[in-house]
C-alpha cells in the first residue's frame, strides 16, 4: 500500500489523484489530520485514517501495512516542523516502510537564509540515517506563492517588496505528476533528486512586467529596504514572526538560493512543465 501524508492540502490531494490514475484505488491510503475533509477519497474506496504529524502516536494507525510512505512536510512555522518531519518518518520506519518518499525543496541547505530550507535540509539528514531507501524530492518554489503579491500589484498598480532575486516558480500540478510518477517506480530515483523545476526563473520586477501585460495596466516594481517593508508589513496587521519569516524569501532569493533551473521535472512527466509565465497569466486572468 501507498500512504500519501496531507492529502487535502494543495500539494497532497493532487498527488493523491495523480497516483489514482495509476494504481488501484485499493492499493492507496491517506494520512489527514482531519478525516471529514477526505470523504469523497473514503466514497471512492481510498482508506482514509487520521494521522498528526505533532502526535506521532496517531501515524502507527495511518501508515499500518504501508509499503511506501508519501510525507509531504508539515506546514508548520519554526523549529517544531523539524521536529514534525522527523516524526512522521521515525513512524513510517517503524511500521515497516520499505520506502520513505519526502517533499523537500530545491534550496534545501542548512545555511540557507530562509528557515523551512533549513529544515528540508536537516528533515534530509534524518532520512537518510534510518536506514530505509529513500526519495527527497527537490520540490521548485510554488508558484501560487506569486498570488500572495498580486492582489496588491492590481490594487495600486505597484509592487512594492524588499529586493529579490530570480526564483524557479512550479507548478503544483507539474510537481504532484512527478511525485506519482516516483511513487509507482521505485526504480526512477534513490536519495535527493535533481531540482524539480519549471523550465525558467522570475524575479520580482518580471512578475510586475508580466501583471503589466495580463493587466493591462502599469504594474511598477519599487524595491525597498527590509527594515522598511518590515515596519509597514506589522503595520499593517501581518505578525512581526510572519514578516521575518517572508523577509528570509527575499534575502535567500537574492543570494541566489533559488536561481536553478533542471530539466529532471521535465523527463519525469513526460512533458513540459508548466513555465511561470503561463502560471502567473492564469492567476491574474482569474483575478480579473
């Protein structure tokens, strides 16, 4: 059996449909934190059992009699996804996995200047010491990332953000297509993929060329400095926590953390990836 960690979320729930059409349903199980999210998987015959990756207690029942465990990591803020991550393989070794596949990140790296790519780095240290085969999967940047700044650019016709740097924005379809593809083929890959990535980069003053076109309104790209987008985001409303946790993005970005493009998503999927031009058009066409 196939269990797939987070199978509501964005990411989750489309690998869970990708592996759908690939295996039958019988064969494939999922791990949420809440149940009645999933009863349309349950409906068609998935079997759906709580799993918190903060109780790891709760994991023992959703991964019994997994052959291969999908952990998509936790969407936590901070040094408890850390530990979070390492839970839910800890449990996924205990109940017999024979194989251990983690969304990690293309920037994943321990000096990183933004937090979670430390810890898809240190989650990686931890997998590969169990002693299970494993996949790391080198996720690209989600492009719907973008949609968190678009509303704004169309608002008043500026983006107005720290300085940044060219990032390889993917696409979440492209990126669930390839994890069922590794999940179904345990001879694709072994240990940390290549960088799962769209075939190009964007930074911010392209995103706000392109809004422009979509638009048809001027979108202008006005750089500042941190501290001062650091004060006028508390300002206005977001967390000091939150604000230096989306403030790292911009520092990684223009390190060039995020500046990788591969073709490996490509020769995964058997097509081209969707490129964030494409993906930016359709997230602002919807806005209009």
């Amino acid at each position: 059996m196939i269990v797939i960690t987070g199978a509501t979320g964005q990411l989750g729930s489309r690998i869970v449909a990708e592996v759908l059409r690939r295996v039958p349903t019988p064969a494939v199980g999922v791990s949420v934190t809440d149940p009645t999210k999933a009863t349309a998987l349950k409906a068609r015959g998935v079997r759906v059992r709580r799993g918190d990756f903060t109780n790891p207690a709760t994991l023992a029942d959703a991964f019994e009699g997994a052959d291969q465990v999908l952990i998509v990591s936790a969407a936590i803020r901070g040094a408890g996804a850390i530990d979070a991550n390492i839970g839910a393989i800890d449990a996924a070794t205990a109940a017999g996995a024979r194989r251990i596949l983690y969304t990690s990140h293309q920037g994943a790296s321990t000096d990183s200047l933004f937090p979670p790519m430390i810890t898809h780095a240190r989650t990686e240290e931890h997998l590969a010491a169990v002693g299970v085969p494993y996949v790391a999967l080198r996720n690209g940047f989600y492009s719907s990332t973008l949609r968190y700044y678009l509303d704004e650019a169309r608002a008043t016709g500026r983006l107005v953000l720290p300085a940044d740097g060219p990032v390889s924005w993917t696409g979440h379809d492209d990126l669930a297509a390839a994890a069922a593809v590794l999940l179904t083929d345990d001879s694709v890959a072994a240990g940390p993929t290549a960088p799962l990535t769209a075939p190009s980069t964007l930074d911010f003053a392209a995103v706000a060329t392109v809004a422009s076109e979509v638009t048809g309104r001027e979108v202008t790209r006005v750089v500042v400095d941190d501290e001062e987008w650091l004060r006028e985001a508390v300002s206005r409303g977001m967390p000091r926590a939150a604000a230096e946790f989306n403030l790292g993005m911009f520092r990684a970005a223009r390190r060039g953390e995020f500046e990788v493009t591969d073709p490996t998503l490509e020769k995964l999927i058997g097509c081209r990836a969707e490129s964030v031009h494409a993906s930016l058009r359709s997230m602002l066409a919807a806005r209009r």
